[in-house]
C-alpha cells in the first residue's frame, strides 16, 4: 500500500511545477496535481516497478497537463460555437491565457509570455521534451523515461523544437 | 584643455534583464530569464488526503447498496418466475388437453 503523504513530499512540488510549465496557472496546476495523485492512488496496483515510482509519476503529471489543455482547448471551441449560436457572451468558459506563473518575476512576465507563445505553437512531445529538460532541468536520461522514448530521440526533439522556434520567431518578426 | 568625457545618460532600468540578443544568439529552447521552482499551496495535500478519504466511504456506501439490491432483486425475480411458472404451468395443462382432446375426438 502506498504512502500517499510519503510520495506527495516526495514528488508534490516536482508534479505542480511541472503542471504549472505546461498551464501557467497556478489554480490549474494545483487541480492537476491533485488529479495525479488521486490517479497514483487509486492506479498503484498497476504500477509494474518496471520504471521508477518518480518516472511513473512525472509520465502521469505530464499526460494530466497535455489533458487539461485539450480539455480547455474543447471548452474554448464549444464556448464559441455556443455563444456564436445564442449570440451571447455569457455563462462561456473562457480560457486562461494570461500568465499566472510565481516563478516569473513581474518585469519578465512580457518576454517569458511570448516565449512560452512559441513552444505552445510545437508539436506536443517536443515541447513537453522542453519542459522537462530546459525548464524543469531533467536529464536527458530521467526526460527520456518519462516520455518513453530513448535518449537520442528526445535530443532530436530538442533539436526540431530548437528549428521550430527560430523559425516561428522570423515568421513572427516578419523576415 | 581637454574636455571631460561625457557620462552619457543614466540607465533607469539598472537590475533588470533586457533581453537584447536575437533568436540565433540566444538559445531559443529557454527564455533567456530564470523561470523560478513554485511551492504549491500548503492546504493541496489536505485536500487530496479529503478526496481519498471521500472515495475510501464511498466504495463501503456501494457496497451497502448494493448487496441490498442484489438480495431485493433476487427476492423479486423470484416470485415473479414462481408466478410465471404456475400460471406457465396451468396454461400449458390447458394447450395440451385441448390439443389432445380435438385430434381423438376427430378420429372418432
């Protein structure tokens, strides 16, 4: 049996601030990691051993965040459809886009908003290959485990996403 | 006499970060800031630890109810098959002397 209090000191604040990299929101990112941990105890008879618990977690955390934003991403589409319908603004979820994020610091809200911009315009497992290792500062091994990928697969994402982004950023300055 | 050189004008933004390199400067792949590591809130595993707990009742409440609709169920379906199978019964003792009784009574 799992001592979930244990694993929460263990991992809570590394499976928040990975929610938080992906959602910039720290309400957000708080229901996440409350629904990892819900799912770590409610799934712990089908974790293997075969990965480590913390791999195991991160892969959760991950999936979870990817998740909410579809999740979100639906509620935008079906908010617009609906007030396109009943030409009402109203009762509509509206996404949260502004940048909720503690660890920006205020004079750099502006630049690391435009940058998190551009890494939302990537593929999903290249930026989720960013957020573990540039932001959250993972080995390109532990990123690896967690993606379920090898080590030279998750440097090529690195790499693609390093082409993406250059090119995102010409397009964005119009050259 | 030479003239001292000019101080220039004084930077009012001294301490901030001013990102200035361009993209092909810069690593794209971070945003050139330190982006900082966030606690959550102190009450987050409160609330876990409550939503467990919430889901720990709730399999015994299901339990409960259900063992009581299975024995309620079982009860109903059956007095309702012993119905059936009397009335089945008392029906079927009609189909068959009536089936019985027109052949013969055509032999004869």
């Amino acid at each position: 049996m799992l001592d979930l209090e244990a694993t929460y000191k263990q991992f809570g604040e590394r499976v928040f601030n990975i929610a938080l990299q992906y959602l910039r929101n720290v309400e957000d990112a708080e229901e996440v990691t409350q629904d990892v941990f819900l799912t770590v105890y409610n799934k712990q008879s089908q974790f293997e051993g075969k990965a480590q618990l913390g791999t195991w977690i991160h892969r959760i955390a991950v999936n979870k965040s990817l998740d909410f934003i579809k999740a979100r991403n639906r509620q935008k589409r079906g908010g617009g459809l609906l007030s396109y319908l009943t030409g009402t603004t109203e009762n509509v979820a509206q996404p949260n886009n502004e940048l909720n994020h503690p660890g920006v610091a205020l004079e750099h809200r502006e630049l690391v908003s435009k940058w998190f911009h551009r890494i939302d315009q990537l593929a999903e497992n290249q930026r989720t290959a960013i957020v573990l290792v540039r932001i959250e500062e993972f080995s390109p091994a532990e990123a690896a485990a967690i993606m379920n990928l090898s080590v030279k697969a998750v440097d090529a994402l690195l790499q693609r996403a390093k082409k993406n982004l250059i090119k995102i950023e010409l397009k964005s300055e119009g050259k | 006499m030479k003239k001292p050189a000019s101080i220039g004008p004084i930077d009012t933004n001294f301490g901030s970060v001013i990102d200035t390199k361009s993209m092909n400067e810069r690593d794209p792949l971070t945003p050139g800031v330190n982006i900082a590591r966030v606690s959550p809130s102190p009450y987050l595993f409160t609330r876990i630890q409550s939503k467990v707990d919430s889901m720990k009742d709730v399999p015994q409440q299901m339990g409960w109810v259900s063992w009581a609709s299975i024995v309620v169920g079982v009860v109903l379906i059956f007095f309702i098959e012993v119905n059936a199978v009397r009335s089945g019964f008392s029906s079927a003792k009609v189909d068959i002397t009536k089936n019985f009784s027109s052949p013969t009574e055509q032999l004869y």
